[in-house]
C-alpha cells in the first residue's frame, strides 16, 4: 500500500514539474518575442524618423522665379528656356487691355504705344495680377522685358512698385531688336526701392536657347 502510494506521489511530481517547465519555456518565448516586437517597432520608428528628416532636407533650399511681360513673344521665350535651365517657376505679366499688334506700331504716333510713350501719365497700365501666388518663398527673381525707347516696357513697372524685393536678389533681362538693355534695369531697380538687383542682360529677339541657357549657367545660382 505505501508502495503504490509513493509510485502515485513521483508520477505527480513528475506531470508538475512537467507544466511548470513548460510554463516558464512559454513565459521565456512571449518574453523573446515581446522584446523583439519592441525592438522591430523602435527600429521601424527610427527609420520613420531619420526619413522625414531627410526628405525635410531635400526640399530645402532656394526658390528662382522668372516673371516677364512678353509683347511679342520673344521674351517669352527667352523666360522660358531661363526657367527649364534653372528650374525655376513663371509668371507672366498680363494687362488687363492685352496690346495689339496696332497698338505696338512705334512708327504710328496714334498707336497705343506712341500715345503712351508721349504722355507719360498713360503709362499706368492695369494688370491681371500683380503678385504671384507664394512670392513670399522665391529668393531669386529674374525679370524680363522687351526695350521700349530705351527703357523696360513700362507694363512691368505695375509688377515692380506692387511688389516687396526685401531679401531677394533680382536679374532682369530684356530682348531687344537693336536696342542695348541700357539703365532699364537701375530704373526698375530705383522703382523697387528694395532688393538686391544684379547687372542685367540684353538678348536680341532670336536668341537662341543654348545663349540663354549658358547666361544662366555661368551665374552661379544656389
């Protein structure tokens, strides 16, 4: 009788000691892999974060802006082939009374142009828009115009004196026929009253894209 009795307490002992083991080898597992959860989710979290902060630093840097008022087209296709090679934005300066072909005939003196150049009060030409959406993010503005008489054509002064250039560094440029870009580009800049305005360039009104795009080149933008 004590026999069977020792035989049943041993074969208890042993099924204990069995699901306790058991017990601790699946407290031991959940722990591994509650550990290894945390660590994947403090990596994953890490990752996150030095990835957003080198995406915050790839898209710093300068903003370039070419606005241009364009009579014929010459200019703006110069502005334009400035802005594919400094991968800049554009805007267009568009009067509310867009210019004919008549109203550009300079040797008319009843054209638009003629009145306008003879009555200097007429030179207030009413614009479409005179600010850019987000001028506030461009540090580097080019501005460009055809020569009219020696000096910019004057539907860029309404973008000049409706504009702060506090901070930004401006570089006009103009097309011309004939004409050299002259003080055009110190007048506007005395129009401004701010900024930070650089020597401008002329190009006649066939330039070709590689001139423009070598100009471009060779001022070093940041």
């Amino acid at each position: 009788m004590k026999k069977l009795a020792s035989a049943i307490l041993s074969l208890v002992f042993v099924f204990s000691f069995a699901a306790c083991s058991n017990s601790n080898s699946n407290s031991s597992s959940t722990n591994t892999t509650t550990q290894s959860q945390q660590s994947n989710s403090s990596e994953s979290s890490k990752t996150t974060e030095e990835t957003s902060v080198n995406n915050e630093s790839s898209t710093a840097g300068s903003k370039t802006l070419v606005v241009y008022y364009s009579a014929t087209g010459s200019t703006k296709a110069v502005a334009e082939t400035i802005a594919q090679t400094a991968n800049a934005d554009t805007f267009e300066i568009t009067p509310v009374e867009p210019y004919t072909s008549a109203d550009l005939d300079w040797t008319d003196n009843n054209s638009r142009v003629s009145v306008e150049h003879n009555d200097e009060s007429k030179r207030n030409v009413e614009l479409t828009n005179t600010t850019p959406d987000n001028w506030e993010q461009y540090d580097t503005v080019f501005v460009g115009y055809p020569i009219w008489w020696g000096i910019a054509a004057w539907p860029v002064d309404g973008f000049i004196t409706g504009n702060d250039f506090t901070g930004k560094t401006v570089i006009p440029f103009c097309t011309s026929a004939s004409s050299g870009i002259g003080q055009s580009g110190e007048l506007l800049a005395q129009m401004a009253g701010t900024g930070n305005w650089q020597d401008g360039k002329r190009f006649s009104s066939g330039a070709s894209s590689d001139d423009v795009a070598n100009w471009v080149n060779g001022l070093d933008l940041q």
